[in-house]
C-alpha cells in the first residue's frame, strides 16, 4: 500500500485528487473509461460505475489495460470524493469530503482503517485551469505542493506533486452516445 502521503493525494486519473467544483460526474456516462499513466510508469484506469443512492461510485484498475481492481472511490452528489476502498481491505474517509482543488481555504478530517484521524488543513489557489494546493496535517510538516490541471468533466487531468506526477492518456466510452 502506498505511503500515507500518497493515499490522501494519489486518486489516480480522475482521483488524484478532488476537483474543482466536484466532478460534473452528470455529463459522464456510466462505463466511462479513463485512462492514465504515473511517472513511475504505473497505468491505471479509472472505471465510472454509476450511482449508488445519491453517492457516484469510480473503480480503479492497475495494468496495461486495467486488469486488476485496486480500490473503489466514493463521491457524494456534488463530485467531492468521501472514501476510497481499497481492494485488499483498508479504507479511507474524508469528512465532510475531500476539498483538494477547490478554490479558497481546504480542511476535512482524514480517518483510515489503521486507525489514524488527521486533520487536514490547506489552501487552493486557481488560475486558469490550474489549481495549487497548498497545505497539510496539522502538527506535521506541509505535503509538498500539488500542482492539478482540470479538465474534462471538472477532474484532474495532470498533476506534479515533488517527484512524482500523473497525466491522463485516453477517454474510452466518455461521450453521451458513444
């Protein structure tokens, strides 16, 4: 499992991180296929699976072509993510919801299955399609900053964060129709 650093920022594709305004996940059709790719060389592909209640549900696969589930992410009626679930059991919540990437003044409480509760305070700058997140922990040191380019739907399309970064290669299945 990634570094507890990682989990709160690496979404991967359209969940590297929150998005500005939330997900517009009403202009994705369900099936929606995103494909992305790390510096490190890790590709992924973020799969929408629809609505579950009011909540939006994204599968995220690892390989090539998607071929192994790694977690499935849970957002709330307006696009902001609220839990990751990982496939070999750990979890993470975001309370109220993660607000990585929306403008101004970021804070949301941090809990896992490990039992760590962290409070998260931070701030979103946006200039253009660019948004810089700024912040951390409380009582640790600041995360590096978070560089994000939005996109299609209103989610991240790439981001740098220190040594590692991320870019989203294909849409597959995207378009109302397709």
């Amino acid at each position: 499992m990634p570094s507890l650093k990682h989990l709160v920022f690496t979404l991967a594709c359209i969940a590297p991180a929150a998005f500005a305004d939330g997900i517009r996940f009403q202009d994705m059709p369900v099936g929606c296929r995103i494909h992305g790719s790390y510096s490190s060389g890790e590709r992924v592909v973020d799969v929408y699976i629809g609505k579950k209640g009011s909540r939006h549900l994204v599968k995220t696969y690892v390989g090539p072509d998607g071929e192994a589930l790694i977690r499935t992410s849970t957002y709330s009626s307006d696009g902001l993510l609220l839990r990751k679930d990982w496939a070999g059991g750990e979890w993470e919540t975001f309370s109220p919801a993660s607000c990585i990437n929306v403008p101004g003044p970021c804070r949301y409480t941090y809990r896992n299955g490990d039992g760590a509760k962290l409070k998260y305070e931070g701030t979103n700058t946006a200039k253009g399609d660019t948004v810089v997140n700024e912040g951390g922990f409380v009582g640790e040191p600041p995360f590096n900053p978070v560089i994000s380019t939005m996109g299609r739907f209103g989610a991240q399309v790439a981001f740098t964060e220190g040594d590692l970064s991320f870019k989203v290669t294909r849409y597959e299945g995207c378009d109302i129709g397709s």
